[in-house]
C-alpha cells in the first residue's frame, strides 16, 4: 500500500510514527525544507475544460471562479480551489520558527509532509519540561500544520508528550474554550505568521496551567467502575456522566452485562477493552505512580491506544489520524472527560 507520507526528518530519537530521516541537531531551515520534502512551492492555474463546437471541434473553455493548485517540482496536481482560496507554503510553515529556534531556544524536532504535498507540518520543542509524580515527564511542543486539500486549516497549537510512551496531546484547558492554545487561520484569510504567534501566546502560561492540570489528575484516584465508564464516554460518545454517583455507574454496567447475555455486542468494544488492559498495566509507564490507578493513567491509556495501537491502514495514515483526524478527536475527548472528573 502506497504510504501517505511524501517525505519526513526529524532530529533526536525516532519519533513516535517511526518514520523519516534524522538530521543532526542545528541544522538550518534550508537544510530542513530539503530533507523534510518541503522545498517546493505552490503554484496554480486557471480551470479549464474541453468542449465541442457545433461543427464537432474540440474546443477549451475557461472555468475562471476556480484555480488548480500542483507542486512546482512535479506539477502533481494538489486539489482545486475558488479565486479566493490563500494558500500557504512548505517554506512559510518553516519560516514561522526561524526567530524561535534563532532567539527563543526553540529546537525543530520532526517536519514533513503528508499525502504527497496536500497537508504539511512542523513540529518544534518549546523547551517546556515537566516531571509528574515518579519522574513521569512531559515536555511542550508547538506543532503548526497546514493543508491545501480543504481538510486542514492553518493550524497551531501547543502540544506536550509524555517521554515514557511517546503520546502527544493537544493541550486544551479547563474552564476555557475548546480552542484554548489552538489558533486556527482559515484558507480564505492571509496567514499572518506573527499575528498567530501574538494569538497564540508563546508563554509558560499555557504550558504551566496544562502540567497543573495533569498534576491534578494524577492525584484523582479513580475506580474499575469509573474506569470502564470513563472508556465507554470517550469511545461511545456515552450520555451518562463519569461523575455519576457510583450506584448510577455500577447500575449502567449492570444494562452492559445482560445485554452482554443477550448477545448483544458492545459498541467499540475491542478498543475500550484494549485501552482498560493498559489502563491496568500493559501501558508503556501504567505502573508509575502518576498513572497507576489515576484520572491521568485513563488519559495516558487513551493517547497511547490513538497513537500506537488504534487500527490504521499504516503508520502514516494513524499519524495523520493521531494529529489531524479521527484519532485527534478521541483524544480530545479522553482529556474533556478525565478533566471532567476533577471539575
């Protein structure tokens, strides 16, 4: 099966995705955009058609409200857009770190491009670290992606990994929207690269309201019944809430059993199954204190089950799914749910 990913580098150790091509450290913007795929533009043309005339001629028509967008290397075509589409380039998602990693001691870790040029990204180390209970640390990134095939907007926003396991997370905070650390450009506005970065806050502030947050979910001490019914929430999209006094919890599993002995299969059951299995020890850190038996150790099991064991055609599409698609959403949810049970 033909990979999504055109091209990828990264420094350090291998990335979770265990793709690309390792550079050493401190190496140029130029050097990435070569070795990353990422050093070709986008160029477009007018739509056109063919037609008949009367006498039978095959003749050109213009389309003149859409453009193609292709690549300038291979001229492979990318998607088609109205007049109005702004597009933004390989080389601009680079350049938006120049003066981090030049003055702010940001370091590029991993950059590439997915499905042959129609989505791009770049990811970078904040310099952020912190350790949890047990020495379980995470460290901040800010990731900035982008994508010309109508499925992407300009997207940044922060995101921590946690060492032991590789998992990424999207931080969002409680108490605020759900966009909270993201910053969102549509492709029908100019991409503004420092107004994103004036929007987006680079600061400790995000970052220490996040670890304050993980900090408090390693303190929640959480139940086999919470735990079954915190998956069932994340995966099921479930109605009853987590919080629920603990009878309503044992009660609904209660309606899980005997649809159980009527043969009845539970929804997702494999992934929420697999994902409690590591929430019990088979996670990659599920015995450190700071997830044993905790809200964070749900949370942990969640990214971790995204990110390395959901189902996926390979490894580039889970990427792409872990980042940007399906995969993000259930993450997304996992965090919204495990802050629920310190609200």
């Amino acid at each position: 099966m033909a990979h999504q990913i055109e091209q990828i580098a990264y420094v350090g150790e291998t990335p979770w995705h265990g793709l690309g091509n390792q550079l050493s450290p401190n190496q140029s913007l130029e050097v990435w955009a070569q070795q990353a795929g990422m050093d070709w533009r986008i160029e477009s043309s007018n739509v056109s058609y063919m037609a008949q005339n009367e006498r039978g001629q095959s003749i050109i028509m213009p389309f003149e409200e859409q453009r193609v967008l292709y690549r300038s290397d291979t001229h492979a075509p990318l998607s088609v857009v109205s007049q109005r589409y702004q597009e933004v380039q390989p080389k601009e998602i680079l350049e938006f770190y120049r003066d981090l990693t030049e003055q702010s001691g940001f370091e590029l870790e991993t950059a590439g491009v997915l499905k042959g040029g129609k989505k791009f990204w770049a990811l970078a180390r904040t310099g952020q670290s912190t350790a949890l209970k047990s020495k379980d640390v995470s460290n901040g990134y800010i990731l900035l992606a982008t994508a010309c095939d109508g499925t992407l907007a300009t997207t940044a926003q922060f995101t921590s990994i946690r060492v032991v396991c590789n998992n990424t997370l999207a931080i969002a905070l409680r108490g605020q929207s759900s966009s909270a650390g993201v910053v969102k450009v549509p492709h029908s506005t100019k991409f503004d690269a420092e107004k994103v970065k004036q929007q987006l806050g680079i600061s400790v502030r995000a970052w220490d309201e996040h670890m304050y947050e993980m900090k408090q979910l390693t303190q929640r001490k959480v139940s086999q019944q919470e735990a079954k019914a915190y998956f069932d929430a994340v995966f099921n999209n479930s109605t009853m809430s987590i919080s629920d006094p603990e009878e309503n919890i044992i009660q609904f599993y209660r309606n899980v059993a005997q649809q159980a002995q009527e043969k009845k299969p539970e929804p997702n059951g494999r992934a929420m199954n697999k994902a409690l299995d590591m929430f019990n020890g088979q996670g990659r850190g599920a015995d450190l204190s700071s997830a044993k038996d905790t809200a964070y150790g749900l949370l942990c099991s969640i990214t971790e089950f995204v990110d390395h064991e959901r189902r996926a055609m390979s490894t580039d599409h889970r990427l792409d799914s872990a980042w940007f698609g399906a995969g993000a959403s259930v993450k997304q949810r996992g965090l919204e749910q495990a802050l629920a049970l310190i609200a």
